[in-house]
C-alpha cells in the first residue's frame, strides 16, 4: 500500500511553513546560498530566519478578550442556518462568474434551488411544531424544547438552546441541587464557555455553587416561574425576527468582490487575535489554514514546579493550548493551567511506575493517553476537572489551593515490560503503543481492548506516530530502523534504516516529511514523496549540533513554524534549525539537565520543553531580546 495522498505526490516541494515568512526566507533573495560553503551557507540562513523572527511583536490580553467563531452558543456566524447557507452559494456562484466559469455557477444555482425549495418544505414543518413549544417552556418539559432546538433549521435556535440550557442549570442551584448542577455545568454549559459574547459570565455559572440563592448574587431574579416566562417571550421573538430577516434576504444582489472581501476580514481577524502580530504584513498566499505570525522564541516565560523526578513527556491541551500536561517518573500526570505557574496543577495518578510518554487525542483536546514502565497504556478524560482548574484563575499567587486529583477512565494491558511510546489516531478513538516487548499495539479505545498487534522490530519500539491521514503507522527501534505499517492490514509497507537508536519520529502536518531522531548526535530529515517513488534509502538533510548519545530518548519534531524543526539535548538546552538549509537559529536552555521533549503550541504562539529536572518551561518571543545564537 502506498503512502497517503499527499506524499504520492511528485510536485516540487511547496514553501510549506514560509507563508508568513518573507520570500528570500527560502533561500530566494539575500540569503541565496548557491556555491557557499556549508558554514557559510548555514550562517546566512540563520541570519534570514533570525530577521524575519523580529518583524513580530506581543500584543498582551488579546486573545482574552475575543469571541470564539467555531460552532456553538455565542456565534457570530451560524452555519446552519439555511439563509447563511444560501448565501454562500450565491457568493461563490458569483465569484465563478466573475472569474469565467459561467457553466459552473449556473449549475451550483440550479442544484441550490433544488435544495432550497426542500429546505422551505421542512422549515414550514418546523414552524408548525414550534406552537407547542412555548407551552413545553413554560411547563418546564425540557427534553421537548431540546429536541426541537436540536432537529430545527430555524435561524438562531442553535443560540437558544444555551438560554434554555442556562434556565435548567439555574433551576437546579434554587432548589439547591448542586451535585446536579455542578454535573449539567459541566456537560452542558461547559462547551459554550468561549463562545459567549461575554466570556466571563460563565465564571459568574460557577460562582452560583456556593451560593444559597440566586437572588443573593442577581437582585432580578424573582422566581423559576418568571424566569421560564422571560424566556417563552425570547423564543416568540426569535422566531418572528426569523421570519422577517428571511423573507427579505433573497432580495438582496450580491455585491461585487463580496467572498474575497469576507476572506480578507476573516484573514485580518486572525491577525488581530494573534498573540504575535507582524511589523509589516506579508502577503498571504494560503487560505488553508489559519494564519501564524512567524515566531522564534528567545527567552524564557514561565516555569511550572511540582513533579518529583524527571519529566520525560508533554504536550499542550485543550481547544486552544490554554493547557500543558506533563508525565514523569514520579509516576503521575499533571495538568497545567499554561500562563499560571502559581496554580496547583490537576494530579492524574495511577501508574505504579514511570511514564514514558504521552499523546492528546485530536478531536476532544481533553483526552489523555499516558505509556507507562507498568507495561500499561492508560487513558484519562480531563474535561470536567479543567473547570475546577480554571476556577483557581484570579486566587492570590502562591496562595492557590492543593492539588486535584483524577483517576484513569481505562486501563489496557498487554505488553510485556515498559511501554515506551504511545500516539493517538489523527480522527478516530484509537491509540497505538510500543514498548520493550518489540511489538507495536492497536487499541481500541472505547473498548478498551487490542484489536491489531505488529511484529517485526527486532528490539524495543521506542517511538511512534500517525500518518497526517491515519492510514499508516510509523514506528522507530532500538534495532536503528524505522518501519510503516499499514492500519488495516497490519501489514509493513515499508523501512527506512536510521544510523543508530532511534529515539523519535514526527511526521509533517501536510504528510510529506518525517523527522528523526537518533543516538549519535543527529536528526534527519526524510522526504516521504521518494518513499513513495521506491527511494527510502536517503534522508533529505541533517541536523547536527545538539547532544543525543546515552541512554535518554531525546524527541524531535516540526515547530515553532512548518520551516523550522526543533529537538532536545543532553547539555540541557532545545535546539532549532531551518528545515531547508540545516542552520541552527536557537538554543534555549542552559540548566545544566537533558531536555528531554520541545513541544509546540501555535495558538499560544509558545514552546514548552521538559527536562530531567522535573521543571517545565515554557519559551516566547520577547523582542527586547536579540536572537543571536548561530551554531557552533
């Protein structure tokens, strides 16, 4: 079986990553390094990465202070509606138009208004239900009005179904039911947080729990009786407002330019809610992803105390990386609230040995799994706890309460001795695991049981991780290969030898690179493209110049930005060199303790490493600094 589609293809390599960078960043303009030699080469790549790193600058609180856009409560765009939806087809029917695919945009029209005329048949089914709706709130019938909120295409219901969720909620703290409040909390108020257009109301939902009466925090509350009256009358008004906001929308033309000019307000929103915003704003050339100021950090931030022993592991957690979770040898996972050292951290105990590695799943931000030397893989669902870590926020530091403590929702076994290394599906609720047993597990995590085991390493699997799209496997051995197997058939597909232990492999977000790291000072870079093409024998470029030569599994990955990759050291700093050219730009550390893991979170614009120390650090651009590190 091939390699996914993205390395399948044979196009020259895109600037991935150099987006946001300026052009001669690749090696295009001032820092063309045709005939130069390697130091020479290295040194004015360097200096190329180092200025564009200073056309950033921090904006302090921004992110704070914006309204989440994804699904949900609190929306500024609701996706659903259907008018919404019309009228993205008619805009981008007109921009095929304007562009000369006048067949295409007739087309998209004549299928859109087959859609339309069913969705106005539902709809009216929908107001013809909605009579009994405004009975069932009043009488309190909740699971009515859910249901009809859920299942109704009506403009705005989506938003309502927060209010009728926020009146249960509070029903339940004036009847002083607060372990059924504190649960419906956080089940059901909980995913709404950041998108309130008031972000801290939900705060002012916690604080009702310790309170004996509403009334006594919001002198307008007069009764559960009136409140469900209020809330009738919003329902009646929105669905009059829908009427009429529909009725009239189709009388609209669409303006000129209209889908570039939403795109570029949308560009422009990203740039004003990033931590790092440009001096000068380069030109955009992607739409794919969301834009990233490019960032190198060069100063310490912040440092999170509490492990015992070393910490071997991390990543960031949560929707936007507001969340760091760290495992170690003292046995325990901890979650940090990230910009909060003075927060007593939530506690995940349960292993009886060491925990060698970590992976959070992709699509929930808030599931954990944890490899461990009790030859365990366990797995830990953190949502609930983070409200009461959020909660801390505001308390006097060093003054935090004690720790949380939460225990593992499951436990697989299987393996035979340490389980090094564990990653989880890109989509699916599934988690692969190796260890010293020499094979590599597929788990399923709902079940909590082994549906697949690969066999072939001839010594302990040290690391793993997933294809971009989940259909492979990629494994690296102490035995100095690494190995790619394929998910559904168990099969391997292919192998690549690696020069010595291999301690780490990470694959590109677009799936065209992996990145390597093993015993004898060297990482390497490998185009998956010429796997593809039968030409797995030669790494693309070296990265040399850090410490990785003991028994320590020193991990390497892509990051802070797709142009760089970055790695531990045993001197006790993290390094990071330009992807294309192999120059070192950054060293950070300097504390005397093997960094074990940098890790690195686009929306916090942050990197955070762990070390033998048992410190965790967390790194960031700070432009009173000067970046001036060139390799050695």
């Amino acid at each position: 079986m091939a390699w996914d589609a993205a390395a399948r293809e044979s196009t020259p390599t895109p600037p991935d990553g150099d987006v946001h960078r300026p052009a001669f960043v690749n090696g295009n303009g001032p820092g063309a390094r045709a005939g130069a030699d390697e130091g020479t080469e290295q040194g004015a790549a360097a200096g190329v990465v180092h200025e564009a790193a200073q056309n950033a600058t921090f904006v302090s609180g921004v992110r704070d202070t914006l309204v989440s856009m994804p699904g949900g409560a609190g929306r500024v765009l609701d996706g659903d509606n259907p008018a919404i939806k019309q009228e993205i087809i008619r805009m981008v029917a007109a921009y095929l138009e304007g562009e000369g695919y006048l067949s295409s945009a007739m087309t998209l029209m004549d299928e859109a208004n087959v859609v339309k005329r069913e969705a106005r048949k539902a709809e009216q089914q929908q107001r013809q239900k909605s009579k009994g709706v405004h009975k069932a709130i009043l009488d309190g019938d909740w699971a009515e009005v859910e249901k009809f909120c859920n299942r109704s295409s009506l403009r705005s219901m989506k938003d309502f179904l927060y209010c009728v969720y926020k009146q249960q909620y509070l029903e339940l703290v004036e009847r002083q039911e607060y372990q059924k409040a504190f649960t419906y909390l956080t089940k059901k108020l909980k995913p709404f947080e950041k998108q309130r257009l008031r972000p801290e109301e939900f705060k002012d939902l916690c604080y009702l729990l310790t309170c004996k009466s509403i009334a006594d925090v919001d002198k307008d509350w007069d009764g559960i009786a009136s409140a469900r009256a209020r809330l009738a009358a919003v329902f009646t008004s929105l669905l009059a407002d829908s009427e009429v906001i529909e009725e009239g929308a189709e009388e609209q033309d669409v303006p000129a330019g209209r889908l570039l000019r939403l795109m570029e307000q949308a560009v422009q929103h990203q740039i004003a809610s990033s931590h790092y915003q440009p001096k000068v704003l380069p030109p955009i050339s992607t739409l794919l992803r969301d834009y990233e100021c490019f960032v190198l950090p060069n100063s310490l931030r912040h440092e999170y105390k509490g492990h015992t022993a070393n910490t071997k592991c991390l990543s960031f957690l949560g929707e936007d990386g507001s969340y760091l979770v760290s495992g170690s040898s003292d046995r325990t996972l901890r979650v940090w609230r990230v910009g909060h050292p003075e927060i007593a951290p939530l506690v995940l105990s349960g292993h009886t040995s060491r925990v060698w590695d970590l992976s959070v799943c992709k699509s929930t931000k808030t599931v954990i799994a944890s490899a461990s030397g009790d030859s365990t893989v366990q797995v830990w669902n953190v949502d609930r706890m983070l409200v009461e870590l959020d909660s801390r926020r505001g308390e006097p530091a060093g003054r935090s309460s004690g720790a949380l403590e939460c225990e593992a929702m499951s436990t697989m076994s299987g393996h035979r001795g340490d389980v090094y290394t564990v990653a989880y599906h890109p989509v699916n609720n599934l988690v692969v695991s190796g260890g010293y047993d020499k094979t590599v597990r597929l788990w399923d995590v709902e079940k909590a049981v082994q549906s697949r085991c690969f066999y072939g390493h001839e010594a302990s699997v040290t690391c793993l991780a997933y294809s971009a799209q989940g259909n492979m496997v990629v494994s690296g051995c102490k035995d100095g290969t690494v190995r790619f197997w394929d998910v559904l058939s168990g099969l391997m597909v292919n192998s690549i030898p690696n020069f010595g232990d291999v301690t780490s492999v990470d694959v590109s977000a677009n799936g065209m690179f992996l990145l390597t790291a093993s015993k004898g000072n060297s990482n390497r870079l490998w185009d998956l493209r010429k796997m593809a093409a039968g030409d797995a024998g030669k790494y693309t470029r070296l990265y040399k110049g850090h410490q990785n030569t003991s028994t320590n599994f020193i991990r390497a990955s892509f990051g802070p930005s797709p142009s760089l990759v970055m790695s531990g050291s045993e001197d006790g700093f993290a390094y990071i060199w330009d992807r294309q050219s192999g120059a070192p730009v950054q060293r950070l550390g300097g504390f005397t303790s093997t960094v074990y893991s940098p890790v690195w979170s686009a929306a916090q614009s942050l990197l955070a490493t762990a070390s033998h120390d048992g410190v965790i650090r967390t790194w960031w651009y700070d432009e009173t600094k000067p970046i001036e590190f060139v390799g050695e």
